[in-house]
C-alpha cells in the first residue's frame, strides 16, 4: 500500500507520471494497471481502491484510452 501511495503522491496535478503526456514510466507501469484489473477479475481481490487512490484509478483509466494502448491492449 505505501507503494501506490508514492505513486498517488507523484500523479498529484497531471493527467500521466509524464504530466499530460504518457511518457516511458507510464509504459513501464501500464502493465501493472492490466495486471491488477485481471486479479480483480479473476481472484477477487482489490488492490486499487478507488476512494484511496481517485489519482490512480483516473490514470489507469486515461491509460487504457489512449488510442497506443487501446488498439494494443490485450482483453
């Protein structure tokens, strides 16, 4: 939990890590933001609350919209 907290922290006032802009630590993370959304899925579990990280969740949401991502992003 301290970990998304420190990435909560470093998103305060922009949309990506890169600000409005995705950047290569955004790709570095994307994958965790897939990753988790299928352990949700599948094993239940709730890594990123929404009420405790409204930044994350946005970012993992802007994250899959961009048009690089949703054309290649697996389902």
């Amino acid at each position: 939990m301290e970990y998304l907290k420190f990435l909560e922290e470093k998103l305060k006032g922009n949309k990506f890590f890169g600000g409005e802009m995705m950047r290569f630590l955004d790709l570095a993370l994307g994958w965790l933001a897939n990753l988790i959304s299928i352990l949700e899925e599948i094993v239940g579990l709730t890594v990123g609350d929404e009420e405790k990280f409204p930044l994350l969740s946005a970012w993992t949401q802007d994250f899959e919209d961009a048009l690089i991502i949703k054309g290649n992003w697996p389902h």
